[in-house]
C-alpha cells in the first residue's frame, strides 16, 4: 500500500457523473471532501524526488541521426550492471548510467526480473539517451541537452482517479467476488490488509455476506492501474457480524485503520499468509494423501499456483530458510511471546536467516517443494514449541485511540460516511446481472 502522509490522497479530482441530474450531488461531495482535507494535519516527509516537468523521449529513427540502440531486460536474480554490459553496452557506459540514475535516487536494489531499458549511443560511444522502464506508471531518464550536459530525472505518469464505493454480496469468496467485477488482485490484497484481523477470509465467508470497500482507483486511458489508500472498509457477515473500520492519522505515532469504538483493527497476527483463499487440509487427524496412513496434520494448507506470493503473517526474525524435509523449501520467523510461524512447500525463499521482516511482507512464493501432491502452502503455528490451530493462537490488537482523540475520529467518521454514501458505487450485483443479460443475448443469438 502507498505511503502517503495524508489522510486522503491529494490528487483527487472528484467524481465523474454522467446525468446531469447528480450535479447537485457533484457539489456537495466536491465541498464534503474539500472541508475534510482542509481538517488534516499534513505530515512531514522527507521531499521526494522531483519528477521531469514533460516526459522525455528517445530519439526518433536513431539510425538516421547516428545512433545505435541498445535494449535489454533485467534477467531473474541479475544484477542491475550485469543486465547492461549482457545487453551490449560497455563497462564506461554503464558506470555512467549508475552514476546519474543514482543522483535520481533510483533504488537498484529494487530492479524486477522482465523490467526493460533503452539506451541511444553516438558514434563516439557516448550517451545520447537511456531510458528505464519500473512500469506503465513509472519510468526514469538520462538525457543529454542541447549544451551537451547529461541530466536524470524519474517520470510519473499521471493517472486519473476516482473516489468509489466497491460493494456486493459473497458468492463464491471475497476474492473470486472482487475479481468478478474486473477490479485487480491489489484491491483484494489492500482489503484484507484492514479487515483481515478480525475475519479469517477462509472460513468466515458465507454466501450472502456483504462487503464494502471506500478506495480511490487510479486509471490510465479507462484501464484500472492501481488504488491508493483505502479510507474505509466494512464486512458484515453470517459469522462475523459487521465489522468496520476507518483509517485515520491521529498522530505522528498512531495511525491506522480503527473500529467506530476506537479499537485498533491491526492485530498482532493476520488471519492467513496469502491472498488465495482455498484451503485443501485443516489442523487436525487425516488421512495422508501420499502415505495413506492416519495422522496428525499440524498446519493449514492452502492451494494456490505457484508463484503465489507469501507474506508473514506478523512482525518478526528469520530464523531459517532452506530444505527441510517433507516441508521442502521453508521458512520460519520467530515473533514476540515464543510464537514461530514456518512456511513450507515454497517454490523460491526471498529472505535470509537474521533478516526482520513487518507484517505482511512477501517472504516467499507457493511451490510444490518436498513431500508435496500439487503446488500449495503448509503454514503453521508452534507455541513454545508446540504446534497450536491457528485459531488458538493469541491476537492481542495494537494500540487503541486515546481517549482524547475520539471525539475528532467521530467527526472524521462523520465525514468519511458522506464521503462514502455520495461515491460512484460499483457493484457485485450489477455485475451480474451483465453477465446475465449477456447470456440471455448470446442464447437468443
């Protein structure tokens, strides 16, 4: 999720309505949002770098005015200087690069296998151009002005967004449900990252509950890119009851999504490590599916493609990565109160032993390593060293609101509902209630 400082995301730019009839309604969220924003504290930041004030461009038809074009991509587990001296430039060029991408705070660490790059080369060998490509909304630059002078610089591509309302009702899992309306895995991911505390996504969910998501959805040329933060989130379900929460910035030091009562909805432990919610093996006796024989199943699986990511549920230290057994590839972090989470079957480890790691970050990816009958994630809970059902274990929640700060959390509530009650719904039901005509079209057809 984005680490924004202020409460709502600055770039909002309202809501397009097509009648001309909700105009009124237009105005009033419009002036709703604008008297919300002015009521929250900005908090400092460190200055990001600037991004180019125009987009720059490569050079036209490079041949023609005496260039060759150099293009690569970044290889799976290669570094950021191999992928430009395998692509062809020379160790003079590439130093060059690194040198002005760094003075643009370019982060090579982060380089991502199948991310491309361009660079225009003169006659002489000397940089015209390079460009690197992170995604469809991010991009940095050397380019060489007319006195000849290289300078970088990082574009962002603007998006246009929309503040929306997601709802509907559950009919098969909140995840197959979300991704039926043609919203992205992201947005399930963000979802669960607020509500999923309290809910265990898995077994809670029953058809028929209902869920409601308050998000501003980024958009490039209609097509959904990203969401930024989520500003409420609500489920209410046959097992759960309705939970809600609100995020809100109460202070330099608290801040979060909290309940109406001021609860803090961040728990000590999430519900699940990944986002695929299908369990095929709970905690328990059964019968192995390899050896036949009667035992005890000490974990949770979850099947899922590999290649699935696989977050830690909770804060804590790396205390083993690597083959263990019928587990395969594995991981195990040792967290507060003698609890140890282990993640086995895993297709690739990205974590080292000694490592910290915060919640819900990906250490890891579904496989089907060691004694294994198809790609999925063995995830269990050992207690002092005893193996416990995840249920079992204690969630203590994270620091409440002060009793100080209740009365202006009641009154952001007060602005979030209207904010929330006004948004542009999108929703499970008309989903498919499309797909449904579409059917009844095609049938006739």
């Amino acid at each position: 999720m984005k680490k924004l400082t202020n409460l709502l995301p600055l770039r909002y730019k309202g809501f397009i309505l097509a009648a001309s009839g909700f105009v009124a309604l237009l105005l009033f969220t419009g002036a709703m949002y604008a008297l919300f924003r002015e009521q929250e504290p900005v908090t400092p930041s460190a200055a990001p770098v600037a991004a180019a004030p125009e987009l720059p461009q490569l050079v036209e038809d490079p041949a023609a005015h005496g260039l060759t074009e150099i293009n690569g991509r970044i290889g799976t587990g290669q570094p950021f200087i191999t992928a430009l001296l395998d692509a062809g430039l020379d160790r003079a060029l590439c130093d060059t690069v690194q040198k002005h991408l760094e003075g643009a705070a370019f982060n090579f660490r982060q380089c991502m296998p199948g991310q491309a790059f361009t660079a225009q080369v003169d006659s002489a060998g000397a940089l015209r151009a390079f460009r690197y490509e992170v995604g469809k909304l991010l991009s940095y630059w050397i380019v060489r002005d007319n006195a000849g002078t290289l300078s970088a610089s990082r574009w962002e591509t603007p998006v246009e967004t929309q503040l929306v309302a997601i709802e509907g009702d559950i009919h098969t899992s909140v995840y197959h449900t979300i991704l039926s309306m043609g919203e992205k895995p992201q947005l399930v991911a963000d979802y669960a990252d607020v509500l999923g505390y309290d809910i265990d996504f898995i077994f809670d969910p029953r058809v028929g509950d209902r869920f409601s998501v308050l998000v501003e959805k980024e958009l490039l040329d209609g097509e959904i890119v990203g969401y930024g933060r989520i500003l409420a989130a609500s489920y209410n379900g046959e097992i759960t009851g309705e939970v809600r929460g609100y995020y809100f910035n109460a202070d330099s030091t608290l801040e979060g999504w909290f309940a109406p009562d001021g609860e803090n909805l961040q728990k000590a432990f999430m519900r699940s490590p990944l986002s695929i919610l299908r369990v095929t093996s709970s905690f328990g006796m059964r019968t192995h599916p390899i050896s036949g024989r009667r035992k005890m199943h000490t974990g949770i699986d979850y099947a899922a493609p590999t290649g699935t990511p696989v977050w830690s549920v909770g804060s804590g230290t790396v205390v083993f990565t690597g083959w263990k057994g019928g587990y395969g590839k594995t991981i195990e972090v040792k967290h507060a109160g003698g609890v140890k989470t282990r993640y086995g079957h895993l297709s690739r480890i990205n974590v080292k032993v000694g490592q910290r790691v915060r919640q819900h970050q990906t250490i890891g990816a579904v496989g089907s390593t060691g004694y294994s009958t198809g790609p999925h994630l063995h995830f269990e809970y050992l207690v002092g060293g005893q193996f416990v059902p995840p249920r079992k274990v204690k969630n203590p929640s994270l620091k409440r609101l002060p009793a100080e700060r209740m009365t202006a959390f009641s009154e952001h509530m007060r602005q979030v509902d209207s904010l929330w009650n006004a948004a542009h719904k999108v929703s499970s039901r008309d989903r498919r209630i499309a797909v449904a005509g579409a059917s009844v079209s095609s049938r006739r057809g």
